[in-house]
C-alpha cells in the first residue's frame, strides 16, 4: 500500500475535507504478502485502512465494526457515498475520460459516456426523482434493459440516499410483482422495450402487467429505447427524457450514515423464493473497491469487459461500482452473446481493445462448442486476434478444468492470467480468487486459489468439526467481512435461519468446498446439489467435471431422482459440442458411463445419461437442476419464471418420453 502506517486511526479518515487523496492511494502495488499479513496481524486495522485510502469520506469513521452477532455495521459514524465514490471523485482528472463505452445488440450504435458526461446526468435523474418525492430510504425499482441509464438510474439513486432495487429485465411480471412488492417501492424505472437477439422486448408491457392492481406505485419513469408504440397511463407515467428535460441540473451528494441501505438485490432464484439481500453503503464499497483493485489491478491504459446484466450482484459490483470507483473504462454490451453470432464477443474485444475480461463458466461453454476440435479451429467463431487481452475472469459457477484450460489457452493464449473469483449476492464482492494485481499465484485450474486478505474462511464437516486437509466438507466464513449483507429486506429471521444457524457464529454460503496442501480452496458446487447415492455424497460439479472433459460434451448436468435401493439413481444430461451427429447420440451416452466409472468410481455409475440441445437455465446463466429433476421423474416443474427460455421444458420432455430407458 502507499501509506502503510495511516491505518488505526479515527480521526483523520475524511479525506472529502482534506481536498480528496485518494488518488495516488487507491494504487494497490504488488504487496500481497504485505496486504495478507497486515489483514492477519489486525484484520479491523486492515479494513479500516482499505475504507481510508480506498473511499473518500464526508465525516471520518468512529468505530471499524460493530458485530451484533449477526449483525455487522461497518465503519460506524463515517458518512460517505456511493455515488460521490463513483463519479464525483473523478471529476478533476477524469472528467473527458470514457466512463461507459456501450454497444448496442445490432452493433450499429454505440455511445461513449465519460466521467463528466456521467456527473451531469446522474445529478439531472437524482432532480427527477426528488421531483418525484423520492427521499432518503424510500426504495425505488429500477427495470431496465442494458443501457447507461440504467447505471446512471442506479447511482442517482445512490446520491440521494435512496435505496435502488434493480430487477433484470428479463424477468416475467409474477417475478417483477413479487420483487416491487416485497421492496415496497413507490417509483419504477423502465422502458419501453429492449432488444433481444434482433427482436423488440416488450419491457413496459410487461410491467403493466406487473403493477395491474399494485396501487403501491404512484410513478413509473419510461426510457424511450425501441420507441415502438405502448400504452402510457397517465399520471402515473412519464417519459425518462421529458423527467430530465425540465430537471434542475445541480444535485449535490447526500453524506449518508455508512450503514445506510445502498441496494436490495433479490437473489437468482436458483433454488426458489427469491431473498431480498441489503446491502450497506461504506462496507460494501470498501470491500468492492479493494478486491476490484486487487483482482484486476486496472489502471488508465485498461479497457474493461464484464459480461454480466446489471441486473445480477456481478453487474452491480463488477460493472457499476468497482469500475467506476477506479475511474476506469468499461465496455456495456446490450444483447445477447451468440448475436448475431457466436463471434459476437470476440468482436467486442478486437472492437474495443479490451484488455481485461469478465465472464462466466458457462459462456465460455457455449463459446467453446463453436472452437470445435482439431483442423480449422476459430474458423466457425472461435476466438482469434484477442491481442490485446491481459487478463481473464470468471464467476458465477465451478469451472472445470477443461474450460478453464481452453479459456487460457484459446482464448488468453496462454499469457493471460485466468481468475476463478468465488462469491455471492449476500458477500457483495469476491471472498476467494486469485489476485494477479498484488500477488503472482501458481493457477491450479478449476480451483479458484485462496480467500482474499482479510476474510478467513474454513471447510467444516456436517457437525461443525474441522477436517483433513483435502477432504469435502461445508465452506464457512470465520469473521464478518466488509461486503457482507447486512440482513434480508424486512425478514431478520430469515436471515438468521439462511446463513447463521447451521454453524452457530459463523457465516454458511451452502456451497461444498475443499482445501488442498497448499491452501487453495476448490468449489465443489451448491450443498443442496449433492446426491447421496448408496450412503455416498456425491456433488453434481464434480460428475458434470468428469461428463464435461469427455472431447464430444460441451456442456453437462446432473441430478438425483428418489431409488428404492440405492436413495438416489443418477441422471446425466449432456450436451454434445457442435459438430456431433445425432446418430452418435447413443454411443456418447454410453462413453459418458464408462467415463463416470472409471474416474469417479462405479458407485457413481448413472441410471440414465440423456443427450439433450441444451439445458434449462436462469437468465444469469446458471444451470436450474431443481427443473431437471422434476423432468427426469416426470413431474411438473413448477416455477419457470427465472428460465431464460421456457422452450427448453418442452424440447427435453419430449426427449426423456422418446427416449426412456
Ligand atoms: P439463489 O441463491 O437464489 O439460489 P444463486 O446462488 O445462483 O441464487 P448468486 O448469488 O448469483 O445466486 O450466486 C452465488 C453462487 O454461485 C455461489 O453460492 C456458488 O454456488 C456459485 N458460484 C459463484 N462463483 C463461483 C465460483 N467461482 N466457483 C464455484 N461456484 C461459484
Ligand atoms: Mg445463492
């Protein structure tokens, strides 16, 4: 760190009064071992340091952490905002420079925002939304596709004091009525339409439909971005430009209180109900600025490309606030990846010379089913003349070691770093992940190294107890950590229930993990994804592993289904890389078993491999096993409302039913 001996203290942390360091201080360098052994030493003092040098503060801190078990406020009595930190900040040395560089799905438009750009419109939206009598603490939710103004919603939002409630734009209206409902919020966001693989989305109809008899909502805000014709009812709706064009331009940044509620974020829906996850102001931006700058190391050379929606936590930490804390530029794609084809985010990079990329383990699946084996690979959309890449990302789900292999290879030609970054909605930012800004790491593919400085965490067994080394157990957190959720939106209990009852005291994810000799943690996949078959635990990431480093399989899934003998039979689905013929279908179906057997073991031998199109996934990319289940014993599915394509249901119910063993 540039100043090694500013930590501790309380009261000269307010740098906003000192005229604003941060600057210089925000360089990380490259003292991991430095950083970890500080974090060890006194990981308070650690903390509070990142908060001084990383942020910049109204009124210092009193007080690093408050821990009403399992409670945290962090950085007690310090005022600060997020969007001061993300955009105000800037404005002296950064104003001309691209904030936001966005791509529109055709291609055909493209917007550059820089920093001053960005401190204009958020002050004129923050107008607006007084004007719409939005206060400190009210909830507002914001429904937009991949635009700017969805940021720029977001971070007006922030300078206010109000709490912003994104909600993916591709959820269904039961999903969007819920999430309004439940957050309570009396203004939303939106927009006419969004464009999705060429066509017209019909966004604002959607959320009528949403908000039919929701008299909650007194205003809804509609962006114009497809201008296609749709039904406005007055007066409870107004156009984004109209709002703006009569909007004062000067709104200054509210000092607010550290714990004050920055954003609820409802989590994917993976496993079900969705939980309204709150996080703070201070604690949540220290902890996404530090592991930003640790992870990425970005500096003004950097050109910075993450995948995710907005709508999901990586958007809201690793697109919104961490990159714009760090007054770097960031590519904003607004379509699908595969559009118009599955080169589509290699062009991107070449386009916009992006040096630094983001992304998830099962877009790199599906990018890696069009880099087909052997002669002529990248021809058909595989990735070439990406020369400008320095470092690569993922998150989201385990990546086996095949992708990973063929991310760093393929893709990184085998220069570029790859990063597997663990965490969650409820962590706010990265807790483990390799960080090639501060420390070199010797990559292990597949497992995504250690916890970042200052967050301990621990593998345990079922009741609690410490285990082997190299033996499967239950991640655990040991201490609080800055970016920590600070509760569930109106519902302590079950926030309690969720995350601190299974392990009194400490913090339970519910993923399985295991750590190595050398320290390196391997994720293993969700706990409520294992199998017990025969009196054995088996994870679902560790058998997709072993069906995904078949040559033929792009993609896999497994899940359980109720056996007499046995307590669960094993059911596979795979996906076969482009290029295999169906009449090899059965033969694949019967390598991906004596693949199984012989590298898991024959008590992991499937009672059914199905070789399928492809498989049912939230919108966030995440692959919904709960629906494979329900398929594979033919029941209903039940909830479909998180699916990002509701006709994969029918394409594999026909073709369990044809194929039936
Ligand atoms: P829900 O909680 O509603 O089921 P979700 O857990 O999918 O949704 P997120 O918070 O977006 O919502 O995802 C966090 C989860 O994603 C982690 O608990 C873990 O299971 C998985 N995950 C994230 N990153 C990684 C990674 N690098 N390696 C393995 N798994 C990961
Ligand atoms: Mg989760």
């Amino acid at each position: 760190m540039s100043d090694a001996d500013s930590g501790g203290s309380s009261s000269s942390n307010s740098n906003i009064e000192r005229g604003g360091d941060s600057d210089e201080a925000v360089a990380a360098g490259r003292d991991g071992r430095g950083l970890r052994e500080s974090a060890e030493a006194d990981p308070e003092s650690f903390w509070a340091r990142q908060a001084e040098e990383g942020l910049e503060w109204f009124e210092p801190f009193d007080a690093v952490l408050e821990w009403d078990r399992p409670f945290a406020r962090w950085f007690v009595g310090g005022t600060t905002n997020a969007c001061y930190n993300a955009v105000d900040r800037h404005q002296h040395e950064r104003a001309d420079k691209p904030a936001i560089i966005w791509e529109a799905e055709d291609g055909n438009q493209r917007r550059t925002i820089s920093y001053g750009d960005l401190f204009v419109d958020v002050q004129r939206f923050a107008n607006v939304l007084k004007s719409l009598g939005v206060r400190s603490g009210d909830r507002v939710t914001i429904c937009l596709p991949m635009v700017p103004e969805l940021a720029v919603a977001m971070l007006a939002c922030a300078r206010i004091g109000a709490v912003h409630t994104v909600i993916f734009s591709g959820f269904s209206a039961a999903s969007i009525r819920e999430r309004v409902s439940d957050s309570g919020s009396q203004v939303v966001i939106t927009a006419d339409g969004g464009y999705r693989r060429g066509r017209v989305i019909e966004l604002k109809k959607t959320i009528d439909e949403a908000l039919s008899g929701l008299g909650s909502v007194r205003h809804v805000v509609v962006l114009q971005r497809t201008r296609h014709e749709i039904a406005m009812s007055g007066p409870r709706d107004k156009f984004w430009d109209d709002l703006v064009g009569a909007a004062p331009d000067a709104c200054p940044a509210v000092p607010l209180e550290s714990s004050h509620p920055l954003f609820i974020l409802y989590t994917s829906g993976t496993t079900g109900k969705p939980k309204g996850v709150l996080h703070g102001t201070g604690g949540y931006l220290t902890h996404v600025h530090s592991t930003f700058g640790w992870a990425f190391g970005a500096g003004d050379n950097d050109v910075y490309f993450c995948t995710a929606d907005i709508g999901w936590v990586t958007g809201h930490s690793y697109v919104v606030y961490g990159p714009l804390m760090h007054g770097i530029t960031s590519v904003m794609y607004e379509g699908a990846p595969d559009h118009p084809g599955p080169s589509r985010m290699w062009q991107l990079i070449r386009d916009h010379a992006v040096t630094i990329f983001y992304t998830t383990p099962t877009l790199l699946r599906m990018l890696m089913r069009f880099d087909g084996p052997g002669e002529g690979r990248g021809r058909h959309g595989g990735p070439s003349g990406l020369d400008t890449l320095r470092l690569l990302g993922t998150v989201g789900e385990p990546i086996n070691p095949e992708v990973w292999r063929w991310y760093h290879e393929r893709v990184g030609r085998g220069r570029c770093p790859v990063i597997d970054t663990w965490w969650q909605t409820e962590t706010g930012g990265m807790l483990i992940s390799p960080l090639p800004a501060i420390e070199d790491t010797i990559p292990k593919p597949g497992s995504a190294a250690r916890p970042v400085p200052g967050v301990e965490i621990d593998v345990l067994d079922d009741e609690g107890n410490p285990i082997p080394v190299g033996t499967k157990g239950q991640l655990v957190v040991r201490k609080p950590w800055p970016g920590m959720l600070m509760t569930l939106w109106g519902d302590d209990a079950r926030y309690k229930e969720a995350y601190w009852k299974r392990y009194p005291g400490l913090y339970h994810p519910g993923d399985y993990a295991r750590i190595d000799e050398d320290g390196y943690v391997w994720l293993l996949g969700r706990a409520d994804d294992v199998l017990k078959v025969a009196g054995h635990r088996i994870g679902t990431a560790e058998l997709e592993g072993c069906v995904v480093s078949h040559d033929a399989v792009a993609e896999s899934a497994v899940c359980g289904v109720p056996d007499e003998v046995r307590g669960q039979s094993i059911v596979v689905f795979a996906v076969p890389r482009s290029g295999v013929p169906e009449a090899g279908h059965d033969r694949l179906a019967s390598e991906i078993v004596k693949k199984i057997r012989s590298e898991v073991g024959s008590i992991a031998t499937p009672g059914a491999v199905y070789v399928v199109p492809r498989l049912p996934k939230t919108r966030s990319g995440k692959i919904m096993r709960r629906l494979l289940k329900s398929l594979a014993v033919g029941g209903e599915v039940g909830d479909t409302s998180t699916l990002e394509d509701a006709d994969v249901i029918g394409e594999i119910r026909r073709l369990l039913l044809s194929q039936k063993p």
